[in-house]
C-alpha cells in the first residue's frame, strides 16, 4: 500500500443522490469524495453490517464535512501466461496501481435531535414503541441513531425514520442555524452547548489494522481546531430575527465539543482518540446493537465568530 492521502468535502449539495441505489449508479454530477465516501460505507455497514441500503444515505450528509482516505494499490491486471507443455513464460504478470477509498468519517454539525433516550431500540433509524419488543437482532450497526431532522427540537416527539426529501444546502444550513430547545443534560453535556457529532466511521476490512480511521480523525480534528467558526451561523446570512435571539451573545457558537454514538464493542479505539463514555446518556439499541454515547473536547481558539 502506497502513503494514504485523505480528501476533505465541505458540505454540499447533493441533489439528485438517489438513496435506493449504490454510489456507482449514482448522477454524474455528484462529488467523487462523497461517492468514494459511499463506497466505503457500502462495503462495510450494508454489505458487512447489514444496514439497508436506502438508510445509508441521510440528510445529514449535505450540511457535514466528509473524509475520505485512499490508498494506492498494486492489482494484477493480467495474470501471467505459461505454455503448458514447456512451463515456459509466454506472457509475463501485468500489474497496474489504483487509487482506491478505504476509509470514510463525517461531521454533522449542531443542531442535533434530542439524545438518544437510555434503554431505547431503533430498527431501520425508527425508535420503537415502547410496548414494541421487536429489537431487529442481527443488522445494522453505525450510528445511526441521530435520525436527522432539522426541525426536530428537544422535547419534540422523538425521531422517526428519516424523511428522504432533500433541501438545499442553504435551507439546510439555514435550519441548521435556527435555536434548538434544550436537550436533558448528560455527565458532559449541558443539554444546551451546540456540538458537532463524528459517525459513519469505517475502514473497509482488507486495510484495518493499519490505524487508517486514527489518521482521518487526526485530520479532522485538526480542521476542526483550524477552523472552529466554521458550522457557526451568519448573522450576515440570516439576520438576527431569523435567529431568533435578541442578542449577539446568544447565537450558538461551537467551543470544542464533540459527540460519537460509538458501537460498545468499538468504545476503544475511539477512547484512543480521547473520547470517554457518557454514562449519562445511558445505553440504547440500534438494530439489536448497543451504543453509548462519548464526548471530548477539542482546546479550540475562541476566533472571531462568524459574523
Ligand atoms: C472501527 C474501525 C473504523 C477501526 O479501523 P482501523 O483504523 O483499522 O483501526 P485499527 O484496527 O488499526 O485499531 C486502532 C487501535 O484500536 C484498537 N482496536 C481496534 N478495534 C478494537 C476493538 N474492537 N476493541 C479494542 N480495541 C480495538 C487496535 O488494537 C488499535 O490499538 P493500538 O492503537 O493500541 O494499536 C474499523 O474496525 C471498522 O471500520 N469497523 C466497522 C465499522 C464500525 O464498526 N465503525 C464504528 C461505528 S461506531
């Protein structure tokens, strides 16, 4: 494997992505990072994990930031040709290297529906009922718990499955600005500090081993510590009345925080990254999987909010 290089995608439009088919049958027109990013997830939580392939694809995918690490990678392209009687070579081995995407990591930005409730099972990203006690054992197991709804609130009905109608990036990021309700308060979590949330990390199975998600967590906490206003709302953009907040001082402004819905069985490898697990937000279930919550904080320098 030749040095990995990694690709960052901004959010952006993703109009047209069609969530019931795989990302090479996917428009043109579409982002290779964000295809390539779809490759990987493709390979390890729908073909490995089981997820379905139409709940893959969420609307969180256009307002994050993506990672995408590729390796270069000696393939045969054609295979040696002897001569059966004499052995001897009539064709030598013909080699080619290919770039290929081995691994994927995305950041949604704040806002976020409420944490997941302790206790609580999803299947297909819905929350069950209570009195529902079918856990769906045996699928899907990233962290999809975080049923994206812009408009969702804390104190509003828990989350549903996700709807597949995208906006455009500016609506999106324009909701992704307006206040959201306080959400119940965790060992490090106030209920109320915006933070942004880490998922959909994968590294397709031939290249594990290699510590290849450390190095795009490395890069994407440097971004972050680089560039710590950049999911904060414009006032510029949308005003202080569509902001809903009398004040400069009250418009959500990141400080560092960063969230994961971390697979139990993975808890580790995140823990190397300096990630500790929440007790408080408890244990939930997602396809039959348990997931808790973590947090760290990133020492950012207060730069100027975005204005
Ligand atoms: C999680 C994942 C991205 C890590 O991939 P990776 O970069 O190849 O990680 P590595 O195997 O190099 O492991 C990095 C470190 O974590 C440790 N580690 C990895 N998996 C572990 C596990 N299940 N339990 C404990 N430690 C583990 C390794 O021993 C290594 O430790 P070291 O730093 O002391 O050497 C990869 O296993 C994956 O894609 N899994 C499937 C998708 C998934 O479950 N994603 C997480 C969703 S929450």
């Amino acid at each position: 494997m030749g040095t990995p290089f990694i690709s960052r995608l901004e959010p952006t439009r993703l109009d047209g992505y069609d969530p019931s088919k795989p990302h090479d049958q996917q428009a043109a027109h579409l982002p290779p990072v964000f295809l390539d990013a779809m490759a990987v997830r493709e390979a390890v939580f729908v073909g490995e994990q089981g997820t379905p392939l139409d709940c893959e694809y969420d609307n969180d995918d256009a307002r994050s930031c993506h990672w995408t690490i590729y390796a270069s990678v000696n393939m045969t392209a054609s295979a040696e040709q002897r001569d059966p009687s004499t052995g001897a070579v009539l064709r030598p081995r013909r080699s080619e290297t290919r770039t290929m995407p081995i691994g994927t990591m995305r950041i949604v930005p704040f806002p976020h529906p409420p944490h997941p409730p302790p206790g609580a099972r999803y299947v297909g990203n819905v929350l069950q009922d209570d009195d529902d006690d079918d856990d769906g054992e045996g699928g899907a197991a990233q962290d999809h718990s975080g049923v994206s709804s812009l408009s969702s609130t804390a104190g509003a009905a828990p989350p549903r499955r996700r709807s597949k109608t995208l906006t455009s990036v500016d609506e999106e990021r324009q909701a992704s600005a307006l206040p959201y309700g306080p959400d119940k308060p965790t060992t490090y979590h106030d209920g109320k500090e915006p933070y942004v949330k880490l998922g959909r990390v994968a590294v397709v199975p031939e290249f594990r081993g290699h510590h290849i998600a450390g190095q795009m967590w490395r890069a994407a906490r440097k971004w972050l510590e680089d560039n710590p206003a950049f999911f904060n709302p414009s006032v510029t953009e949308l005003g202080m009345d569509q902001l809903k907040v009398g004040a400069v001082s009250e418009i959500p402004k990141w400080k560092g925080l960063v969230c994961c819905h971390a697979q139990e069985r993975v808890v580790k490898v995140y823990e190397k990254w300096g990630f500790r697990v929440d007790e408080g937000m408890g244990k939930w279930f997602e396809e039959g999987i348990p997931h808790v919550g973590m947090f760290q904080r990133l020492h950012i320098k207060q730069g100027n909010p975005k204005v």
